[in-house]
C-alpha cells in the first residue's frame, strides 16, 4: 500500500521583487529634480511680481511728487465778487440778445425789413394818365393807403391790378376804392356874378384806395 506526501510549500518559491533599490532611487529623484524645478520656478516668478512692485511703487512715488508740486504751482485763487457780477450781467445781456432775435425773427415786431420795396412797388407801376398824390403804409404793411389823380377812370383798376401784381404786395386786399371827380374852378369867360353851380368839372378825377375801411365820422 503506497501513500502519497505533498512537500509543496509556497514559502518556498523564488520571489519577484517587484520595487528594487535602483527604481526607487530613480524615482525619489525625478521627485527632487520636480520639486527643485517648482521651487526655482515659483522663486523667479516671486521675483518678478517684486520687480513690477518696486517700479509701479516708484512711478507712484514719481506722480504725488509731481502732483504736490502742481499744487503747490497752480493754488486755487478766491473767487472774485467783481469777476461774478460781471458773468452774471454778461448772461442776462446774451439772454436779452438771444430774446430780441427771436422777436425779430418771429415778425413780432411787424414789417422789420422796410418799406423800402413797397415805394419800388411803386415806382416801377408808371401808368400814363395817372398819377399819385400820397401813399402811407403803417405797422406791417398791412395797413396800406393809395391817393392819386387820373385823366380817365378807366386806368384805375388796371393800375390796381398791376399794383397787386407785385411780389410784395402779393395776399394783400384792398377794401374801399373811392373814386370822385372833384369841382373846378369858374370859367373866366362867365361873368362874375354867375352862381357856383356855373363851375366847370375838373378834367381828371380823384381816387383814394385803402386796405382797411374807415370807421365811418361821428
């Protein structure tokens, strides 16, 4: 009868020595080499930030120096009560120009530009036969009277139609035309103890033309 005995010990295998002395001696120093790296990174960096921290330090030294010796240059100097009071009546002089040109341009003031055109108007309307006698134009032109003489009536509402052809006088109305042959004198041939009624007529007769009616005589 046979029998069998294991004599298999696993302590008694050859071990695989996975960490060695040399591996971990390489990689403690890569370790010290990184550190050593960081260390002199982090050293150059601080010196850095040092640098722009004395200069930024400096220039900031440089303007309060240059600032205290502007102010100590450039004092602020009171206030004159003179100076005020004239910038004061400077304003309200601007401000009064400024009003007077807005009235003139607003045509508050009526005609501000002359009746200087109404008179070429005027003359430049020469109608044979006809003459004027007076003209009056008051405020803006809006108030216009016409008197004159005429050899014919005729030559009245062509002369008035010329007139209003006129680029100043354009939009303007007239709104009584009174036309009337005034009385002449007595014929020398008559004897002197004719009547009146005897009076020649005159040979020309008499128109007045007005913008605005006439308020009637009391």
């Amino acid at each position: 009868m046979s029998q069998q005995i294991n004599l298999f010990n696993p302590i008694f295998l050859k071990q695989k020595k996975i960490f060695t002395a040399l591996p971990m001696a390489e990689a403690l120093g890569a370790i010290v080499m990184g550190a050593l790296l960081l260390n002199w990174y982090a050293v150059q960096s601080v010196k850095e930030l040092e640098k722009e921290a004395a200069s930024g330090k400096a220039l900031l030294a440089k303007s309060e120096q240059h600032l205290t010796a502007a102010r100590a240059q450039f004092v602020p100097r009171p206030q004159s009560p003179a100076l005020a009071a004239e910038v004061v009546q400077a304003e309200a002089e601007l401000k009064a120009l400024h009003d007077v040109s807005s009235v003139l341009q607003g045509g508050e003031l009526g005609n501000t530009a002359g009746y200087a055109e109404y008179f070429r108007a005027f003359s430049r309307q020469n109608v044979s036969g006809l003459w004027l006698t007076g003209v009056s134009i008051n405020g803006a032109g809006n108030d216009i009277g016409v008197q004159g003489r005429a050899m014919q009536a005729t030559l009245i509402p062509n002369y008035i139609a010329r007139l209003t052809a006129e680029r100043v006088m354009r939009g303007k109305t007239f709104a009584s035309l009174d036309i009337s042959r005034p009385e002449g004198t007595a014929s020398a041939a008559a004897p002197s103890a004719a009547p009146a009624s005897a009076a020649t007529a005159s040979p020309f007769v008499e128109f007045s033309l007005q913008s605005t009616m006439k308020e009637a005589a009391k």
